[in-house]
C-alpha cells in the first residue's frame, strides 16, 4: 500500500515538473521573442530621438 502510494506521489511530482519545464520554456521562447521585437524597434526609436532632440530649439 505504502509502495503504490509513494509509486504514485513520485509520478505525480514528475509530470508537475514536466509541466513546469514547459512552461517555463514557453516561457524563455516569449522572451526570447520579445528580445528580438526590442532589437527590432530599438534603431528606429534612436533615430527618432535625435530627430527630435536635433529639432528642439535651444534656449
């Protein structure tokens, strides 16, 4: 009895892991999406930042 119920926890534990590996891995891939997404914007917003600092007339 003992045996199956250990047996039984110990199988519980390992699929509430597998299902925390993937979602932290779900995880890690929005990351890295979001990482790329930032690169993507990061020149553009740059550009437009000097733009405008270059635009504002100074006092």
């Amino acid at each position: 009895m003992e045996t199956m119920t250990l047996a039984r926890a110990t199988a519980e534990a390992a699929a509430d892991l597998r299902t925390k590996e993937e979602a932290l891995q779900a995880l890690e891939e929005q990351l890295i999406r979001l990482q790329l997404r930032v690169l993507r914007l990061k020149p553009p917003l740059v550009h437009l930042q000097c733009q405008l600092s270059s635009s504002t007339p100074m006092p």
